[in-house]
C-alpha cells in the first residue's frame, strides 16, 4: 500500500470491527430505508436508477471497500475501490406490487464484501403511480446519521445542514506503544477503561435478573426476512406528549410497548408480566461539529411494561426509565454495551466476532432505533418523496427490530423480522397504529374528566 493510499484511507474503529465480524450468511448486519416516491411518469423508475448510478459515482464514501490491514493485527480499513463501477450497486427490479414484500426479500442478502458494502434497489411500482428505493449500508460503513448523509446525496440537490468529518487520522506507529514517555498517560487510560468497562458489565448482569420476555422475540436463524411499515401523524404523537409529559421517543417507545401486548394477545401469546429489554441506540455524534468516522454509538435498555394493561401507566414507565437514563448518560449503565467494543484488540473482534453474535439474546431482546430525517421534501429526478421507513439489523437470535424515523408531518416505523418467527408481521404493524389511537383516545378521555367539572 502506498503512503498516498494510506493517508486517504481509515482504519475501522473498533465499534466498525465488531459490526464487520459478527455478520453471518443468516444475519447480515445492514442498515436499510424503503423511499416511495411518487411517479411522474411511466419512465420515473428508469430514470431514478441513472440517477443514482450517476451520482454514486461524485461520492467518495461510496466508492470505498473494506479489506484487512497487517496492523494492528484483526484490523481493517477502507480503502478507494479500483475501477468503481455503480451498476453493481444499482440495480433495476421488476415492477412490485408489494413494496414492503420485496424489501423483504432483499433485506435478507448480505451486501457484497468484496466490493464497497451498499445497494441501492429500485422498485417500480405495479400501478405505475409510484416506485420506491431500498436503500441498504452495511453497518461497518455507516450509522445511521452517515447513512442518511450517503443516502441524501444520491437523491436531488437540497439545503441540508454541511457534514463535517475530521480528515481521518494517521495511522499510529506499531512502536508507539513503546515509548516511555506515553507510559503514565496510557495508564491513565487503561484504568479508565478498566473502570468503565467493570460498571458496564456489572449493569449488563444486573439487567438480566427477573427478564421477562416471550417466546415470540427469540428465535433460531433461518436466514428468512419479512418487513412492514406503517405511517402515523406526528400530531397524534404531540398530542399525546402534552397530556402526558415526555419527549416525543417517549411516547415512540410506549407506543411499541403497547403494540406488543395488542400483537401477543392477539396471537395467542399471554402477554400478562412480559417486560422485555429493549436496547435504544443513541448517536454520540455532535450535530453541525466535526467528528472522525466511524460508528460512535452507544445506548439505553429499557424493559417494555408490555405487561402493564393502562396505556398511561406504560408511557409514564417509558419516561421514567428513559430519564433514568439520560440522567446517568449513555457512556454507564447496561445500554452502553457497545462501548466495550473499545476495550477489545482488533484480533480479539476477528476472533471472537461468532461468539459475540450468539451473545445478542442474552443482552436485550428487541432493538429499538430512532432515525433522525430532515423535515424537508425530498426527491429523486423530481419525483416526491412520500414515505421512507427504516430498516434495522436483526441480531442473531432475536425475531424483531423496530425502526422509527418522522418526516413531513408523519411518523414511519419500519419493522424487520424473521420471516419463519414472524409469519404475521402486518399484524403488528396494524397495533402500532391502534396503540396510538388508543393512547390519543385516553387522553382526550382524561382531559375531558379534568375539565370537564370546571365548564360545568
């Protein structure tokens, strides 16, 4: 590798390395987003695909592969791919008269490894009104805000807020850990990290006492993916956060809580004292502030009240735990799990990735992620973009991931399961919907009981 390589490269972050050793066959680790955009002609599709073939080729994030280094030993690095071609990443479908059905399907493919780690699917549309984008990023390439970054620029010129990156940093000299005058300040560190790794996993035995989860979110890999998606009004959500109190996740999170219980129930699953762990990412990037590469993300674990049957008591429950949380911050406690990543030499991720993967059902039970989306309109060759749902990796083990992301006004969850464990995902989707018309229903109701004696 020339120096010049070497300077405009940058090595995997040790958060990248666990993503890019704990993928199987059976449990690919992408990030996805299915866009429906609205057709303005026959040829839209046709058009979309050149589009974003065209414009691949003007990003430079999306022209990168990831290939081994000598140092550190386990390590990787991305690297400009020679002779990029974009119509190995684009790629034109038949029409679909189910969107949520073939990304499904395609969610279910690992990306190619060889070569830089995205696909872009365009899907037309049946009816010819329509076609969408399946979006896919491996998660050792981009978190979410990277991938919206990516992402935003295949699709038409907007005025979204500058991304700054720091310039990737030298590659640090194998000797330098030799030298003596960096021996106090390493110690320092070590003890450090020492420190922090004990309180994270002293949290994360903690929260596996007294778990009461269910059957129907474990399950045995079968390689098999189904998704679904469902759009809510953002006003609804507002609505419900100034009855109640809270943020706007708050009431996301209860919403999935509540939803849970409808789809158990319904399914002939008791749902009576499950509280599963959920694991909720967050983002330790700075909006607007420069930041190296690389996934810099930690999280919270919340336990779901689905046992809980007041849809007030599960919100309220939701807040207390989420501002728990945010009180401790999220580099302690059970959720920042990912962050022991940092402690792990490089060969210790190549090594021990397998084992990290069956990990995942001992850790949390379902994930949970919000995924921030500028709330302006967007397009593709003109044509509007009208819904976009996310799309999570599912971690071995486990039959579900929820996705959430607002835009223009309404809230789009994006639901990822195993398709064998999760043969009636449409169902859960549909008790998203009814969970929030029930908690807008409750807290008119309790509204009304307040002021109601006073109008009188």
């Amino acid at each position: 590798m020339t120096s010049s390589s070497v300077q405009s490269s940058d090595l995997l972050v040790p958060l990248d390395l666990a993503f890019w050793n704990i993928e199987t066959a059976a449990h690919p680790m992408h990030l996805g987003a299915l866009g429906v955009f609205e057709a303005d002609g026959p040829d839209a599709a046709d058009r979309a695909a050149e589009l974003l073939a065209a414009r691949a080729t003007a990003v430079p994030g999306l022209r990168t592969r990831i290939r081994p280094v000598w140092l550190p030993v386990g390590g990787a690095i991305r690297v400009p791919m020679p002779a990029f071609d974009p119509l190995e990443h684009v790629r034109l479908a038949a029409p679909a008269a189910d969107f949520q059905a073939a990304a499904g399907e395609l969610m279910r493919r690992p990306v190619e490894r060889g070569r830089p780690p995205w696909e872009a699917h365009v899907l037309p549309g049946a009816d010819g009104t329509s076609f969408a984008v399946l979006f896919k990023f491996h998660h050792a390439l981009a978190d979410g805000l990277r991938a919206l970054t990516l992402g935003a620029a295949l699709l038409d010129p907007v005025d979204l807020p500058a991304s700054r990156e720091r310039p990737p940093a030298p590659t640090p000299s194998p000797w330098s850990a030799l030298d003596p005058r960096t021996l106090p300040r390493r110690l320092r560190g070590t003890a450090a990290a020492a420190g922090q790794a004990l309180g994270i996993g002293t949290s994360l035995a903690r929260a596996t006492l007294g778990v009461r989860s269910c059957a129907a979110l474990t399950s045995t890999a079968t390689g098999t993916r189904r998704a679904a998606g469902v759009v809510l009004d953002l006003d609804d959500v507002h609505q419900v956060r100034k009855a109640v109190g809270g943020t706007v996740n708050d009431v996301l999170i209860a919403v999935v809580a509540g939803a849970l219980r409808r789809w158990l129930d319904e399914r002939g699953d008791c749902s009576e004292g499950v509280e599963p762990r959920a694991l909720i990412p967050v983002s330790r990037r700075r909006p607007r502030t420069a930041q190296p590469p690389g996934n810099r993300l930690s999280g919270y674990l919340v336990r779901l009240p689905v046992g809980h049957e007041d849809p007030l008591v599960r919100l309220r429950s939701v807040r207390t735990a989420m501002d728990r949380n945010k009180e401790a911050g999220p580099e302690r406690g059970a959720g920042a799990v990912a962050l022991l990543a940092e402690h792990v030499p490089a060969l210790g991720h190549r090594i021990g990735g397998p084992v990290v993967a069956q990990a995942a059902r001992l850790l949390f039970d379902i994930l949970v992620t919000s995924v921030p989306l500028p709330d302006i309109g967007l397009r593709l060759g003109g044509c509007r973009l009208a819904e976009v749902y996310p799309f999570a990796p599912l971690a071995q083990g486990q039959s579900l991931a929820v996705a959430v992301s607002t835009y223009k006004g309404r809230v789009h969850y994006g639901l990822i399961a195993d398709a064998a464990a999760v043969p009636d995902l449409e169902l859960l989707a549909r008790s998203l919907r009814d969970e929030l018309d029930g908690l807008v229903a409750v807290c008119a109701r309790e509204a009304g009981l307040v002021t109601g004696p006073a109008a009188t």
